[in-house]
C-alpha cells in the first residue's frame, strides 16, 4: 500500500530522478518532506510572477525564489532544479511544447525559478487526522481541474484557479478543513465544499490534470487551491517561455511539512 | 481608557488623517479592522523588495502591492496612499530626509506602495484572550527594537529585524503564543522570547523606535516581527529613494482582522 519511496530520504530520492530511475508522480514518496510545484520563467516577468503570487496566496504559496539563471537552490533543498524533478513541461507562448525527464538543455541566463507549497504536504496531516485520502488510497495522481474563478491578475499575468479534490464522507469534513487551515502555506484551508458546476467543473469524471477518483455515494467533494495554477496562468497569459513541472511529478524537498505550519 | 476614534469606521477615520486632524499614532483605532505597516520605493526595487518579503514573511507579510506610480489602494482599503497616514518619513540613499503628514509633494510616477500586516491586529486578538497589551494600558506607542539579527537578502536589499515587544507575566505567554501564531499575515507567533541581550538588544528601556513601557518584576519580554523592518532595511541598503510611515502612524484599512485568519 505504501509508495515503496515513503521511507527513504529526499537527497537519495532526487539522486534517483536526476538519474532518471524514477520518473514518474511522486505522491506518497519522502513521507514528513514538503514536495513543491516549479514554475520558472523569463526575469522580465518575474516581478509580476511573484506580484500574482502575493495576490493569490492560496493557489501560489511561494517556498523558495532561485537568483537570476541559477539552477542551484539553496533554501528548500540542495538540489539543481533542471534535473531533479521527475518531469517537467515547456511551454512556449503559452502551448506545451514538449514534456521532458531533464531540462538541462532548455535552461537560458535569464530564467527565474520559483518553487511552491504543494498539497501532498498537508496529506498526512489528513492521514493523521483519520481524513480519508482516496487517490493515495487508489495509488493514483491527484486529480486537478480548471474553474471558472478568475485569479486576481498581475501585470502580464492572468488565468483561472486550479483545484485538487478529495472526496470526502460528511464527518471527516470538519477535521480537513481545520487540519489544512494551520498550513496556510501549502494551500491551506478549502477553497470550495461541493457542488463542482459552481466552480465550473463540468464532470469530475474528467480531471484537467492528474487522473480521476472513486466518489462513492453520500460523499462530498472538496476543493483545494492547487500549484497547478501557474500553468493555467501561462495557457492564458502566453509569456514567451516557460518550464513547470509535469502535474503531480513535483520536487521533493529537505524541507520538513511540519515546519511550514509556522 | 479606550481610543476616542476605537468605534469609529475607518473611512471617517482616514479622512480625519487626510484632514491633518489626526497626525498621531493610531493604536487602539477603529478596533477589529487590519492597520498596515507602508514602504514606498521606486519601481527598479519593486522585485528585490518582493523577493525580499518572500524571504523574510514573519516582518513583511505584503497585503497589497499598487501599481506603479498609481497612488490609489483598491483592495485592502479604498484610499490615496500618499495623504491617508498621520506621519511619513522620507528617505533619501538611506537617510532620514522630513517627516511630513502628506507625502504628495513627495510622489513621483515610477514609486510603488507595499502594505505590510502590523502587529496591532493581534492587539485585539490578546486582550480578547486575556493577555495584557501594556503599551494600550499605558497609551503609549508600541517600544521597536533593532536587533542583531540579520534578514534573509535579497538582490540590493539587506538588513537586520526589527521587533515590537510586549512584557507578560509568566502565566500568559502560552495563549500570547497560540493566539498569535494564528494570525500570520500579521506577524505571527513571537520570534523571541526572554533575554533581550540574546538578539542584540541592550537596553529595553531605549526602544529604537516608539516609546518604552513598563516591564514589571517577573514580566518577560516577548518579541514579535515588526514591519518597520523595511525602514531598517532602507537605512542599510541606501535605496536612493523611499518614503515609509512614521512607527506607529499606520494605514488603516478596511480588512477585518479575522479574516487575515485563512
């Protein structure tokens, strides 16, 4: 039932996905380590990246800001950032245009990477709390869906929210919403409790990004904001360049959740 | 005892300010509503001065950010930055320049306004709590202290934390804690508590900013974040230009403090 990677360190994880023995979604792995989102674009938008970040807090809780063209971070992990996460996307003028295990070869001098709180962080906080976790359950990647709620823009930068979503029966609701809460910098609390045609989610069926969960009768479910938004931002905004990770194949840090709650 | 202005709704209270009727300290003012803390800087700092926030959250939780050059806020409060604080000051490369009461003969098109939470939403928070706030039973401004303790740069800006202190007896240092901790876009929990001389500070009689209270025999000191840090900031890294609040002549906004909660 474990990831067969919940145990082992993050450093020792990272060394395997630089060497590309692992590549795929990395939920459940590095159990207590904080896992972080990346979007890295151009210096000429970086002020308005990190502007948006600080407008929408929930969606884009920012851990860690890389110098100008440097593929080192020192904050959050020891790690160089082209090479250590599983799988990354180029988006040009906003269309993906390729999806790749290394992007050593697409980094420039002038790109900014800008790391972010992810929700596997405040999963075992749930665990802990006796809240169910349905994809950990089914060993799938979290399922992530387009709303139709517009971010608070900034400068060039604009888009809808993404959420993840839980199913959750009525009782264990309370024990997310609180247990999240504390962790305001990885997304924190909900930011919707049912219906998904309000947010604009057609079908739950069909996530966006990541792969749909069993939904089983007389539960509900929630919503998180999601550090998938960054990409929705670059589909809509169209900047020139820019590298994500590939939804749910996030960077594994030293960084423990427990101290993200302060 | 209580403000005079403390039931008063902060627009009526701001065009008091705007008036040059109120040009004093604003503790204990329009109870329940967000104060903040201003730094103005030309926009060539506008990204160090973001990173920067980013790097060091517990001084500088950015509430709002305007557009360059537009002195109008629109989301924390619908005011004109440069007229609605009691007391500016200006900094030319990093030296105190004037304090005035209406900084428009001071704007210039290319200056943006960064909002930073202020400990005196949680003012309201301790006393509810039953924790004493010594500076509001002395009406007094909250004591400041420069420390020896050095931010987290970030491009040209550099400099060590202020903090604002509050004596407590022992038995209310716990709910201080939980109570604060709570609220992190205000500061949050306390960065120090006990011995001064341990983060640089020899004489709590001589705050670096503000006024002294009394510590009465068996009080500890405890220290919170400040957002007068910026203002340390700029006399260490010299900007060539900026304009921040007087300590404790602050914006009051419209934002309740309990929603700073989530």
């Amino acid at each position: 039932m474990k990831n067969p990677y919940a145990s082992t360190a993050p450093a020792e994880v990272r060394a395997l996905i630089r060497a590309q023995k692992i590549t795929g979604q990395t939920s459940g792995m590095c159990e207590g380590f904080a896992q972080a989102n990346l979007i890295v674009l151009p210096y000429k938008y970086a002020y308005d990246f990190l502007l948006f970040a600080q407008r929408n807090p929930k969606s884009c809780p920012v851990l860690e800001v890389s110098e100008p063209g440097d593929r080192l971070l020192r904050r959050i992990a020891q790690t160089d950032i082209a090479t250590d996460i599983p799988k990354y996307r180029i988006y040009e003028n906003g269309v993906l245009a390729a999806e790749v295990t290394d992007a050593s070869a697409y980094w420039r001098e002038d790109l900014v990477s800008f790391l972010i709180g992810c929700s596997f962080s405040f999963e075992g906080e749930l665990l802990e709390a006796g809240v169910s976790v349905r994809h950990i359950e089914q060993n799938r990647n979290v399922p992530m869906y387009l709303t139709n709620l517009p971010c608070d823009p900034a400068g060039a930068l604009h888009g809808n929210l993404v959420v993840s979503m839980r199913p959750l029966p009525p009782e264990q609701i309370v024990r997310a919403v609180t247990a999240t809460a504390a962790m305001p910098r990885v997304h924190g609390a909900p930011v919707h409790i049912g219906d998904p045609a309000q947010i604009g989610i057609a079908d739950l069926a069909k996530p966006d990004f990541g792969e749909a969960v069993t939904v089983n009768p007389g539960e509900t479910p929630v919503f998180w904001a999601c550090g998938v938004t960054p990409q929705a931002v670059v589909m809509a905004s169209k900047p020139t360049f820019a590298i994500t990770h590939a939804p749910g194949h996030m960077l594994i840090t030293d960084q423990r959740n427990v101290l993200l709650k302060d």
